[in-house]
C-alpha cells in the first residue's frame, strides 16, 4: 500500500487574533452570574442567574408568558403525568388563579394522578414491588370516577376534562385544592384530557368503556384544535409530555393552519429532564415560531419559572392576586 506523503506545516507563518478584539460568547460584564447575599427577593435571584443556556431561557421564558398576560393571549399548559406527581400542580392551580393560564391539556397519566391526590392525597404506585402478583393498576376508587366521568361526558356532550374536573367539585375529595382539573373547572377554562386507549391503569378495569372514552377525548382533542387556532402572539408550554401531547400539538397546528388561522407570534415551550425527539420537533422546530427549550427537572424549574412570572406581574391588575385570597 502506498502511503502518500503529509505536508510539511510552517508553523511560524500561522496567523493569531488578539483576545481583546476577538468575537466571544461569554462576556464578563453581561453574562456571569452575581453571587446574592441574605434576603434577597425572587426578582433579584432571577436577574442574578447567569445569561447563559437554562439562564437565559429561563428569563426568556417567564418574559414571553408575561407578554402574554400583558397582551391579553392565550397561555396554555400541556403536561404528562410526572409534572403532577412531582409536585408542581399547585403551581399550575395558582397560575390559573391568578389569571395566567387559560387552557390546560393534560395526557391520561396526569389525570389520573391529579384524580388521585384530590381524593386521597396520594398518588404513583411502586410497579415493580406490585407487578408480579397482578396488584399493580388495580386501584378501584380511580377506575370508578374515570369510568363515570366518561358517562357524564357523553350524556352532556362534554369533553373528559370539564366532566372529571365538574365531578371532582361534586364528589367529596380529601384534598381537593390540589386538584388541576378542578381548578380548571372552577375558573371555566378549558381543560383536555388526550387518552392513548390502553396506556393507563382506569383503562385495564372491566368499568371502563372504549366507546364513551374515546368519544369524550376526541371531544377533548377538537377543543385543544380550537385552543390551538386562537394562539397568535400566545404561548403553549409542553411540560414532560415525551410522545402524546407533542402529536397533539402537532395535529392541531395543521387543522388551524388547514382553516386559515393565524399563528403569528406563537410561542412554544418545552421543558423535561431530557430531550425528547417528538418533543424538539414537533413542538420547538416545525412551526417557524419562537421556541424555547428547557432541561431539567420539573420541581426545580417550574418553582423557578412560576416565581418570576408572578415577580414580573405584580402590580398587573388581577393577575398580582389569586381570586377569592384578598391576602395574597
């Protein structure tokens, strides 16, 4: 094998650049963080962060649903059952208080959990520890209340969110101020459950009835169709749903479209512990739209995101004060 010759390098003639004139990143006067004493507020914790990736998206992102709330657009949470077993409900619940959500889609698992914490303040089974004797997704009281709302639903020709979220407000609840459903159904915003037939644990009891479920939810996905084609200059935020609500966002877009609805403006928003493909694309890439992404996870960051747009809305009318708390 003939090996071919390598060029022969002249070091001395390799031309360099000067650091102070040279184009970077990172500047130190913009960019760095500012380390904060005692006391400091949220406002000032915010503006400390470094303008750096999550930093600077985390700023972005508070400031385009403040643009919103300003501008009197939507601003829609769509999010998979980890957001809500991980705590973060009550920050979605004080944001629809407060006026800043106006639409809310969940996936079945984040349903069920919301159900579940307002009726026995607890939620999220062990799989593993339960899957080998057949115990695992037997739970009654959740599989009942499903089943009955999806009755209701088709009786009223309702979607399955206003039916679990107006039953959740009959039916007696340990903790019914946890609840997102709930909430969404006391303040009259729209509220979608998108059901993947066969993915959750109500869907495994013999209660449960594909005809009035599928019925009820594809109610659920031509409301997040209307949700959708009403999001000029709004925001949709996809909190740790990987697969079904990201292709619900997509379908709806296309419909919207398909109608001659304008989305110019729309922001999206993604944020889950690690990058999802349907996510990245369908929600942040294929809409010619700002987008922002966030990585990490949900109780540490929506705690974070909740707090600045609370900060950046004081004094903003009603949005400053959670309705029927004169104190807050």
């Amino acid at each position: 094998m003939r090996r071919r010759p390598l060029p022969t390098l002249e070091w001395e003639r390799l031309t360099t650049h000067s650091l102070y004139d040279r184009p970077s990143k990172v500047l130190a006067a913009a960019h760095l963080g500012r380390p904060l004493g005692p006391g400091a507020t949220v406002r000032q914790l915010l503006e400390a962060l470094p303008d750096q990736l999550a930093g600077s998206a985390l700023r972005r992102w508070a400031e385009v649903v403040c643009t919103a709330c300003r501008a009197d657009r939507p601003v829609v949470a769509a999010l998979g059952g980890h957001v809500i077993k991980t705590g973060c409900g009550p920050y979605l619940i004080d944001w629809i208080r407060r006026g800043v959500l106006t639409a809310v889609c969940l996936n079945g698992a984040a349903a069920i959990h919301d159900v579940e914490l307002a009726l026995a303040g607890r939620t999220s089974e062990d799989v593993a520890a339960r899957l080998p004797d057949g115990s695992f997704g037997m739970t009654r009281e959740t599989a009942d209340l499903f089943a009955r709302a999806a009755e209701e639903a088709g009786g009223a020709q309702r979607g399955l969110g206003a039916a679990l979220g107006e039953l959740l407000c009959r039916e007696r609840c340990l903790h019914p101020a946890v609840s997102l459903l709930r909430a969404a159904a006391e303040a009259g915003i729209p509220c979608t459950v998108h059901v993947a037939l066969g993915t959750d644990i109500v869907h495994m009891h013999p209660c449960a009835s594909g005809a009035r479920i599928g019925e009820a939810t594809l109610r659920d996905f031509r409301l997040a169709c209307a949700i959708v084609a009403d999001l000029k200059g709004g925001v949709w935020m996809n909190l740790g749903s990987a697969v079904v609500l990201p292709e619900v966002f997509l379908k709806a877009v296309s419909i919207a479209r398909n109608l001659g609805y304008d989305l110019e403006g729309m922001t999206t928003i993604d944020l889950d512990m690690i990058r999802q493909y349907r996510a990245r694309v369908n929600v942040l890439e294929r809409h010619r739209c700002q987008a922002i992404a966030v990585t990490g996870h949900h109780e540490v960051i929506l705690p974070l995101v909740h707090a600045a747009v609370v900060s950046q809305l004081e004094g903003v009318g009603e949005l400053a004060r959670p309705a029927g708390d004169p104190g807050a």
